[in-house]
C-alpha cells in the first residue's frame, strides 16, 4: 500500500525492506532487501546498497561497509546476478558512491564482518526466518535443560544474571522496526505480536530517521551514483527525471 500512496524515488525501481539484526561485536547490521523483492537484478542490489548506506550513515554517523551475500567471497562465486551486481558495488566504491567490501557469507551477519549486507529478498527472508527459528530452538533448550530437576533450578537461580543479559542481548524487540527504504516517505513496519518496548523501538527508530534527514541522504546517494543505475545500453530516461 505504502509504494501506491506514496510511490518510489527517482532512480529506484522498487522499495526494500531494511532492518538491523544482533551482531557478536555488540552492535547489529543491517541487512536488506528481506522479502519485498523475490527476483532482483545486479542494478537493484546496488540500489539496495545505497539506500542501505543512506540508512546507516544517516543515523550511525559513519561510512559502513557493504557486504555482498553469496555462497562464497570469492568474486568468481555465485549467480551471474551476483556477479554483476559484484562488479557494480566495485565501480561505486572506485567512484567514492559506497564503502564495499566484498563478498561475504551468511555467517557474517552476525559475526559483524560489515555494517550492511545486501541480498535479494527471498535470500534475505530465508536468512532472516532461519535466524529466528534457530533463537527460538536455543531459548528453548536452555528453559528445558535449565528445568530439569531440582538441581537444575537452583543452578538456573545461580545462573540468572548471566541468563538475563544473555537475553536481553539477544531480545529481538530491541531490534522492532524495518525501514521499507526507497519511497517518498518514511515508512516503518513493526513485527504484528510486538509488545510495548518492540513498538517504541519501531518508533524511535522512525524517529531517527526523520531527525538524521534520511530521504535526503538517499536522494544524494542516488544521485552521485545515477550514472551507475542505467544499465550500458539501456534507453531509459532515467538521467532526465528531475531530483526531488
């Protein structure tokens, strides 16, 4: 509904859905497109790319890295999408458009390895499920081996500091709130069962966003980077549509 009302900015084709996720640094990346794009060209991954660095910087405060994900990280690994979409991000990074570095796996998600990751959405969304289901195993695991017997329980109460922590570190309503990047507004969705605290992290994050001009910071990069958005070849009117 929100591409309808509000429509795309200039020079992106379609909306993706961005949101952080825990890393083992301490901090969370960024990841997208996570479901709003199933089939994606090497030319939407860049623009994901973009609008995710516009996000980052726009609210962190610094040039992220951009990772690309793929079965390997090595630059002869993957769809011929990826690796176009591979030579693309290298040619904004030579042209200062993004801070790219490389290839990487999904284990680099939550290692931490780069500030954004850049996928299409159905491997972003598997990523993202798979992530969430395998929390809920762990979580549960814990409860069940921690309620055993009456051992268990008190090594639970003596455990309970480090187990709070360790849940609050991982807690995925700290994280509520995934920007639908790329419209000519500022939209935020929240997970359907968040609670209070989720909801008001959905909209702090909106908040942020609107505070740290995100729109505008997107706009500029899709300008700097327009003479990269026309594939060679291509007869679009791309780079005579004015800039909002």
């Amino acid at each position: 509904i929100a591409r309808y009302l509000l429509k795309t900015l200039d020079g992106i084709d379609r909306p993706a859905i961005a949101t952080q996720l825990p890393n083992a640094k301490g901090g969370a990346t960024t990841v997208l497109d996570l479901g709003a794009n199933v089939d994606c060209t090497a030319e939407h991954l860049l623009q994901f790319a973009l609008m995710g660095s516009a996000l980052v910087s726009a609210t962190g405060g610094h040039d992220p890295t951009v990772g690309l994900l793929n079965v390997g990280e090595e630059v002869i690994k993957g769809s011929e999408v990826i690796k176009q979409a591979g030579i693309l991000l290298r040619d904004a990074a030579d042209a200062g458009d993004l801070n790219f570095y490389g290839n990487v796996e999904g284990d680099d998600i939550f290692k931490g390895t780069t500030d954004i990751v850049v996928c299409d959405g159905f491997v972003g969304n598997v990523a993202l499920k798979a992530s969430e289901g395998l929390a809920t195993m762990i979580s549960g695991f814990i409860r069940e081996e921690f309620s055993r017997n009456i051992v268990t329980k008190m090594a639970a109460i003596v455990a309970y500091p480090v187990l709070s922590a360790f849940k609050k570190r991982v807690d995925h309503r700290r994280y509520n709130g995934a920007a639908l990047m790329g419209l000519r507004g500022l939209v935020f969705k929240s997970h359907g069962s968040a609670d209070a605290f989720a909801f008001e992290q959905a909209l702090c994050r909106a908040y942020d966003a609107a505070h740290h001009n995100l729109l505008g910071n997107v706009r500029d990069r899709i300008e700097h980077a327009r003479h990269l958005l026309v594939p060679q070849g291509s007869t679009s009117d791309f780079k005579n549509i004015p800039t909002l």
